[in-house]
C-alpha cells in the first residue's frame, strides 16, 4: 500500500466535444499508463515534475494562484449547476442507461463543458441532477474527453493506494480515500458500443470516485472516520455561510 497526495492542479482548459468511439479510450489509457510510469521516483526533483490533479478541485476554494476573469466567472456559473453536499440526489443510485441517442450525447458534452468550466477531471450524471450511469473525465489537459456509460469494474488489482480526494459537490472538504490502483472495467461509450478500460492510478481513481457517485456513495462515506467528522464540520460551516448570503 502507498501513500501520496494529489495536490490541485488550475488549468484553463479548451471545450472540446465528445470523441468518436474508434479506440479512443484505450489510446488514452495506454498514453496515461506510460505517462505514470515516467512518474516522479522517491527522492526525485520534484521541481521538474508535472503537478498532479485532484480528483475534483473542490467548490468552494479558490485556486492557488489567481484566475483570469474570464475563467474565474466560467467556473463560478459551472459550480453553480453542480448539486452540492444536502442535495438527495446525490445519496441516490442512478438508472441504466438503455437509450444511446442524441440526447444522450448532448449530455455528456454539457457534462464536459461543465466539468472543464469548474476545472475538474471528472463529473457523474448525479452530480448535475440526472441519474442516469454515466460518467465523464479528463486525466490530461488536451486528451479527449471519455464518457462511460453503465460502467461496471470487472476487475481490481490487490495493490491499493492512499490520496487525498476533493469534490466539486463536497466544497472545502479534502479527505483521503484508500482504492486499488489498477481497475479493469467494462461500460458503454455515448453511442452504445461496448469498451473496455484498463486504467492505473490517477485515470483509475478518477473513474472508481465517479462511479461512487452513480451509487449514491461520497468520499465521506470511505474516508477515516476522524477525517469524516472535521469533513462535516467543514461543511456545516460552508452552508452557515451560504444561508447568511
């Protein structure tokens, strides 16, 4: 078992639609496989190393170094469509998804252009009020984005791993969350057509805290339970402030 902490990384990134499904995820995956294997070693410079993402920059901090306006007001109007902890829908399991239509697809680009704008990496159905399964993310700025519908994990590895987790639905709260660090899963993409994710590590944790949310399960509900309880005092004291506006 491994220890580390995913610190938040701002980026302002670029709309992009949905990608066609010929082999575009698992392209992904094995780019983001290499990409962690050439990782930071212990003892290394961590001067020349990448910074790594949360899994979802919380709501209610304000990134480290100051946004330009027009990023700052984007992500602010995206925060604002995302469900936020006390909502029911977000203790709620959602639906299969059985139609794989237009619609659908609309969906998880209007999940993407949020999840972009709130600069997160990734962003479940039930956290903008549809239950449907499906589930969306971006590891890497630039990568195209990946919609996975009625994922289901197929198989997890034994090697398991500690990170702090954020979420756009949990504002101010950081806790960290024990999961394995290599998934197999297995889901639809947005036209129906059966894919399978071999994922490891950052895209791995992603997609098992996404998925968390499609059955009703919050980062409060794994997380240590002296983590939990500052968490909830942290979050009644987000919505004092919230109802005193």
């Amino acid at each position: 078992m491994h220890q580390q902490r995913l610190d938040t990384l701002v980026v302002a990134r670029l709309r992009s639609p949905v990608a066609p499904p010929a082999n575009r995820l698992s392209s992904m995956a094995e780019a983001l496989d290499q990409t962690q294997q050439e990782g930071p070693q212990p003892g290394g410079d961590e001067s020349e190393v990448e910074p790594r993402a949360e899994v979802e920059p919380d709501a209610g901090h304000e990134p480290e170094h100051e946004l330009e306006p027009e990023v700052a007001a984007r992500r602010d109007a995206a925060l604002a469509q995302i469900r936020k902890f006390g909502d029911p829908v977000l203790k709620t399991k959602a639906r299969r998804v059985e139609r794989f239509d237009e619609a659908l697809r609309d969906e998880a680009r209007h999940m993407g252009m949020l999840m972009d704008d709130a600069l997160g990496i990734g962003l479940a159905a039930t956290q903008v009020g549809v239950l449907h399964r499906l589930l969306v993310y971006r590891v890497q700025s630039g990568a195209p984005l990946a919609a996975l519908a009625n994922p289901m994990i197929e198989w997890s590895s034994r090697d398991e791993e500690i990170a702090e987790e954020g979420c756009l639905s949990l504002p101010l709260v950081h806790t960290e969350v024990e999961r394995p660090v290599h998934v197999r899963v297995r889901a639809q993409d947005e036209y129906g057509e059966p894919i399978v994710i071999e994922a490891s590590g950052l895209e791995a944790r992603v997609i098992q805290h996404e998925m968390d949310h499609l059955d009703g399960i919050l980062i409060l509900d794994r997380t240590p339970r002296d983590q939990r309880k500052v968490a909830m005092r942290t979050l009644r004291d987000w919505q004092e402030q919230q109802r005193s506006r």
